[in-house]
C-alpha cells in the first residue's frame, strides 16, 4: 500500500528529521540562543501535528495508530516546554 501512504511516509521521515534535530539542539549541554531554541521548538511541534493529522487519516493500519499517538506527545511535549522560554 505504498503508494496509498507516500505522503504519509514523507510526512514521517520528515517529522523524525525535525524530532532527531530539536532533540540534538536541546540536549547540547552549552549555553543556548533563545531564538533559535523557539524556533527550533515551533518547528517540531508544528512537524508532529502535521504528523499526526496525517497518520490519524489510516488508523487502519496500527503502526500510524502508534505514530500518531507518539507525535501528539511530542508535540504537546514541544509546546509545554515552549511555555517556558
């Protein structure tokens, strides 16, 4: 059915891409820019609802289930730590 989910798959591979990159920023153990954090921050949680809303569309298939399940974590993950900067 790859053909049927080529966004999905898109939309994933893109979503982890932005994760694995805000994770590697956040985790660096030196000062930080601010700017750059948010930005970073807004990127990812905006990548994971986008995620979400796309894996949500074929339930059916239970490994999106769980990959939309997971981004909306991460995303409400991004936002909250959003609310503090």
């Amino acid at each position: 059915m790859v053909a049927e989910l080529t966004k999905c798959i898109r939309t994933n591979l893109d979503c982890a891409d932005l994760c694995e990159t805000t994770g590697r920023i956040l985790s660096r153990h030196t000062g930080y820019d601010a700017n750059l954090t948010r930005a970073t921050l807004e990127a990812c949680r905006t990548a994971c609802a986008s995620c979400a809303d796309e894996c949500e569309k074929h339930t059916m298939h239970e490994h999106c289930a769980v990959c939309a399940a997971a981004c909306r974590r991460c995303e409400d993950a991004c936002a909250a730590l959003l609310a503090t900067l």
